[in-house]
C-alpha cells in the first residue's frame, strides 16, 4: 500500500465520487498529487522528458503533476505508468475512469492519458505503441484529443471518435466507463460517441505521456487520476 493519497486495491476513487467505492468489493486506484511525488510511477522517457510535482493555485488543490516533453523532436517526451496496479476488461464489470489535465501549451502534441498495457513506449513512431483505452493525440497531427481504443499493441487495430479541439489552461475532465463489449466516453460531463469495437481485453495500467510532434514543446498538468472496477 501506498503512503499517502495514493492508494491501491482499496477504497479511493469512483468516476464521480472519490469516497463512494466500497474496499472490499473493488480494485480501485486513486493518485493526487498532493502527496509530493508520482506515486510511484514508472518513469518512461522518450531520449527527452521529465515529470515533477510542481504548484499552481489555480488548478485542483493546488498540486500538480507536470509531464514535460522536454524537446520539440517527435516522439521525444514524458511517459508514466502505476505498473503496480492493473485492471482488466471484462463483460459484466465495467471499468470507470476518471483523469483531470490541464494542456499549459497550444502546440500540437503526443499525449494519451488513460490506461495501457504495460510498454516502454505507449505512443511508438507517433501512433498508438500499446493496447489502451482512454483519450489521446497519437501523431495524427490534428491537433485534436480522440477517445481511443486500441486491442493491438502496433497501432494496427484502432478506433477513434470525439475529435476535442483542447484550449489551453483549461480544466478537462475525461472518464470513461468500459467493457469488453462497450466503451463510453466524457469530457467535463459531455457524453461522446461511445466505441464498441477493438476494445482490448489485457490488463492494463493508468498511463499518462506527453510527447512532441515536431512543432513546439508541450506541457501538461495532471491534477488527478482515478480508476476502479469491481471484483
């Protein structure tokens, strides 16, 4: 167990209420910056890139975790992932998700926040490296955030949808709720079109990666993050 507000296979976060997840009947997983660190994240960078609890009063309790790619160069950036705790896809039990990001930079990036089999390079050659779901710019140089999911770990076998156009230092708020038949998305409270296919059924973990794009450096605050699913 975790020190701290980081804590996992235990009561910690629900997609709408951090404090409504039973112990005994969840694995549940739920990180806040607050406490001074990554939570024991697995730091990934790609040649660039760093992650450091940073302050700013305007945003969540006024911890953040900033992810920096580091560089301009494409693919070269910040990746992190809680290996220590895993959730898998399944018919009946859904996965709820919920992570809070501020995009600092109005640059088109790499970035995917969500969850992730476990590798070394999440977004790989500037498209989706590993089997996840979540929301993600995987190196289509729109500048747009798609809901994803992706059953295949060489971007072979994707599907998208939402296509947000993020501002810079806003508030979004992104959670999903997944089974193996269905995935559905929200951002700051707004359903998007739901995806049902090419779901993966692996364990995955909560991942976050900030990557450039070959045009401009880009930075992102993570406020909070949260996944459960019942046993």
């Amino acid at each position: 167990m975790a020190i701290g507000l980081v804590s996992y296979n235990g009561q910690s976060g629900s997609v709408f209420d951090p404090y409504a997840v039973d112990r005994a009947s969840t694995y549940s997983f739920f990180y806040d910056p607050a406490v001074g660190d990554d939570g024991n994240a697995t730091d990934t960078s790609a040649t660039t890139g760093a992650a450091a609890v940073v302050t700013d009063l305007s945003q969540g309790n006024g911890a953040v975790l900033a992810l920096d790619a580091g560089a301009t160069t494409a693919a070269q950036g910040e990746q992190l992932q809680w290996k220590m705790f895993g959730l898998t896809p399944d018919a009946t039990k859904s996965i709820y998700f919920r992570a809070k990001v501020v995009f600092k930079t109005s640059v088109v990036n790499e970035f995917f926040i969500g969850l992730a089999e476990v590798d070394t390079s999440v977004i790989a050659s500037s498209a989706s490296g590993a089997k996840m779901i979540g929301f993600g710019q995987l190196g289509d140089d729109d500048g747009n955030i798609d809901a994803v999911a992706a059953d295949a770990s060489d971007g072979s076998s994707i599907t998208k949808s939402l296509a947000l156009d993020a501002a810079v230092d806003t508030e979004y708020d992104f959670q999903f709720i997944a089974t193996t038949g269905k995935v559905r998305y929200w951002v700051n409270g707004v359903e998007a079109p739901a995806i049902t296919t090419t779901i993966p059924t692996d364990a995955m973990c909560p991942t976050i990666v900030c990557q450039a794009a070959g045009s401009g450096r880009p930075v992102v605050h993570l406020t909070e993050l949260q996944a459960y699913r019942a046993k």
